[in-house]
C-alpha cells in the first residue's frame, strides 16, 4: 500500500466464532455495514459456519470466508487475502491461537474487541492492540494489570457498541400497530407495560425483578411485564410466587426487528442481569426506542449499566427490590418524565453509541496502528479523518474512576454502601473476578438457581 494513491486497498478482516445471534456477531455486523468501503476493504472470517448472520453479511456483499477451526488456514488466508488488519472477536483461549495465526500470515495489526479484559498468551502481550466496551472496561483493566493510563493510550481504544439508531428507527411500531399488538397480548391500553428481552438462560435473569414485582403490584394494579426468552426455572418461580397474571412470556425471536418491534411494545425497560454488563446492548437498543431504563447497579461484577444510565436523566439506577418497585411506579405515574427520559435516552444513543460515529472512530484508530508500523497511508485518506475525534476521550478515560465512584451513589433510593465498598476490592481484583467467573462456580450456581425454581 505504500506511496499507492488508490482507495478501498487497506484490507480487514474481522473474525468471529459463529455469526449467530450473540452481540459478538451482531457487533460484527454493524461494524462490516458502515466501514467506508471506499478505503477499507472488509470481509469477515468465521471459525465455525452456519450462523443465522451469515445471510445478512452476503446481503451486504462483503466476503464471508470460514476456516473450520483450523489456524493453519487462518494463516494461509491472511497470507493468500494480503490482510492488514485483522480485528477480532473471540475468546481468550481462540484468540491466543488464530492472533498467532494472524501474525504468522503476515498481518500487519491485530486489534482485540474486549469486553472481558480477557488475559492472553504473555508472548502477544506487546503484538496486538485493545478496543475497550466501556469506561467501567478501560477501568477494570488497568485496575486488574496495574496500568498507567499512558500505557492504557499507547495499545487501547475505548469505543462504545455500535447501535443502528436509523435501522432500529425503520423498525419502529406506530401508536396505532402497538395498541393492537398489545391487545392480542391481552395487555389494556391504559396497563404500564415493563418489559426485559435477554437470552433464556439462568444466569442472566436476576431474582431481583421477581422480588421487585411483589413490592410493585402493592403500588400499581394495572401492571404488566413482558418478557422475552425467559428461562424455565424462572418462569416457574414467577408462578410459585403467584406473579404469573401480571407476566407475559414470549419466545426469543431470531430477527433485529423482532427486538425493536418487542421494546416498542413496552413503557420501561426494567433490568437486572446476574453478571451485569460491559455494555449493555439490548439497553443501549431500549434507549434508542426512547424508552427510560431502570437498572439495577451490580459493584461486584460489570457494572457498565450505570455508564449508559444517567441516574434521574435517562431512567434510574436502583440498588434494592423496592426501590427497583418505586421507581418503576414513580415514572408510571409521571408519564411527561417518563417521555423526556426516553428522548434524553435516544440523544445518548445518537451522540455516543451511533453506529457510523463508532465505525469512523475505529477506522482512524486503524489507520493511526498502520502508520505506526511503517506503512504510508496516502494524505487524502488521512485528510477526512483529521474532524473525527475519538468518544469518550482520553480526558474522560482517565477521570472515570471518579465519575464511577458518584455513579455509584447516584441512584434512586438508598445506596448500598457494603455492596460498594466490597465491589472496590471484588470487581477490581483479577483473581476474584477470575473466581466468581469460573465455569465450575457458574455451572454450581445455576444448578442452585434451577433448583430453587422448580420448588
């Protein structure tokens, strides 16, 4: 490419493990959609084929190669496709293998998508660069391998989740398309409809929106939950605590516009997840449905919930079941607060998580690696990238510890402050998180909460 003149000649390849429905492959997707194909030429490598997405990546005409799991073949299409860029996202373990791969193919940068701060084979420790979720993940990383925010800038970018705000407003459900689905739900037009969408997997649904929804039905008679791709055990739960009149369950669907037409149908995203978030995708997506959010706040584990939610601007951020009850029944009574959280939820959305700005923001961090390593990047490209500035900045990177200590007392109700304390040590201790992570310990909880449901 050097002293070449000629666009669409830097050539990335994202890889993914299976284009199905996970955010991995979604990210994948919206990423391919907005690179400027008049500069970068982008194809996607998948190690494992036959993924509901990889219809939707022909569609946009992008080259979708598979290599059956074989680094070997990894190499040889880096090598043979003359890659320069080769943006992954994988696990730790897959990573470790197919960055080695990419390297031995020839590939001149290799970028991490990370959300887990995943730790990696030492010997690549200085041959590949991060693209961070979150502020809680830039944090959390530099927390966990004692980082100085110098040496975080040097081989790390922080880009949020790329949302679709003009694809997911092509979905959009009108007043009137909504009152009629509701009504085949059997939910009233005057019901305040709460809604959570997620896979139906235990150790995502946290009890804490069962417990809330004793306290709430206290407050409001004509309330009703939908809720999507609910787990079994969960659902039994919900029954044995007599809550069953006030859910809606539905089946996950495989489709995008499935998910926004099921969050138009909803008043408030009410949220909690066992794990948390790094980021948050399907409440970045509830937002830019302008829908207010009220999330539970989770020190001890990812805690990006409270990045994306400005506490009393875009929804609230809760600590306990009644609380959780209150501020749901606090918006349902105060539907102009509910609307302008809503909009102030979809101006985040645009300003700080919209697909195209994300995608122009990794492409001139790509540009800048390139140029790092020698390889002359024609001033024309470069002159279109000199207004793209990245978001959040450098400035905000380093001060998030800060804004994360006010972020976790901003909430509504009481803070739990023993929870906050211990999240300092738990959250930020690598070995600790690497415990409550741990397959086993997981496999011992959710054998426990299955247990516990089916009572």
């Amino acid at each position: 490419m050097a002293g070449s003149e000629n666009v669409g000649e830097i050539n990335v390849l994202q890889t993914v493990d299976i284009l199905g429905l996970g955010s991995d492959a979604k990210n994948v997707l919206m990423t391919v959609r907005h690179f400027d194909k008049k500069i970068f030429n982008v194809s996607v490598c998948v190690l494992t084929p036959g993924g509901e997405r990889e219809k939707e990546i022909r569609k946009l005409g992008i080259k979708l190669y598979t290599v059956n799991g074989d680094p070997e073949k990894f190499a040889e299409l880096i090598r043979k496709k003359k890659i320069h860029v080769a943006h992954f996202s994988l696990g730790e373990k897959q990573f470790s293998i197919f960055a080695k791969a990419a390297i031995k193919g020839g590939a001149l940068t290799i970028l991490l998508l990370d959300s887990m701060e995943k730790m990696v084979d030492p010997e690549l420790t200085n041959l590949f660069d991060r693209h961070s979720v979150s502020k809680m993940c830039a944090l959390r990383y530099k927390k966990w391998y004692k980082v100085s925010n110098e040496e975080f800038h040097n081989h790390h970018m922080v880009a949020y989740l790329p949302i679709d705000v003009e694809e997911i407003d092509s979905f959009r459900l009108s007043d009137d398309e909504i009152l009629s689905r509701r009504k085949k739900l059997k939910i009233g037009p005057n019901d305040l409809v709460l809604g959570r969408i997620g896979r139906p997997d235990v150790g995502k649904w946290d009890d804490i929106l069962i417990d809330m929804m004793l306290h709430l039905i206290k407050k409001v008679q004509n309330v009703k939950f939908l809720s999507m791709g609910t787990p079994e055990a969960k659902k039994e739960k919900i029954r044995s605590r007599g809550l069953e009149k006030y859910f809606v369950f539905l089946d996950p669907v495989p489709s995008d516009k499935a998910v926004i037409e099921f969050l138009c149908l909803i008043d408030i995203l009410a949220y909690s997840s066992v794990a948390g978030e790094s980021f948050g995708r399907s409440m970045a997506e509830a937002m830019a449905c302008r829908k207010p959010l009220v999330v539970v706040s989770k020190p001890l584990v990812d805690n990006a919930q409270v990045e994306l939610v400005d506490n009393g601007k875009t929804g609230f951020v809760v600590y306990s079941p009644n609380a959780f009850a209150e501020a749901i029944a606090y918006l349902g009574s105060n539907k102009d607060l509910a609307r302008r959280m809503g909009l102030a939820g979809y101006e985040k959305v645009k300003r700080e998580y919209e697909a195209k700005k994300s995608t122009r923001m990794l492409e001139k961090r790509i540009l800048e690696l390139l140029r790092a390593k020698g390889v002359e990047v024609p001033k024309k490209i470069l002159k279109r990238y000199e207004k793209i500035h990245y978001f959040p900045s450098r400035e905000e990177i380093n001060n998030f510890e800060f804004e994360y200590e006010r972020r976790l007392k901003d909430c509504f109700g009481k803070p739990d402050f023993i929870k906050i304390l211990i999240g300092k040590y738990v959250a930020f201790s690598f070995l600790m998180q690497k415990f409550i992570r741990s397959s086993k310990l997981t496999a011992i909880r959710n054998m426990i909460i299955r247990s516990s449901g089916a009572r």
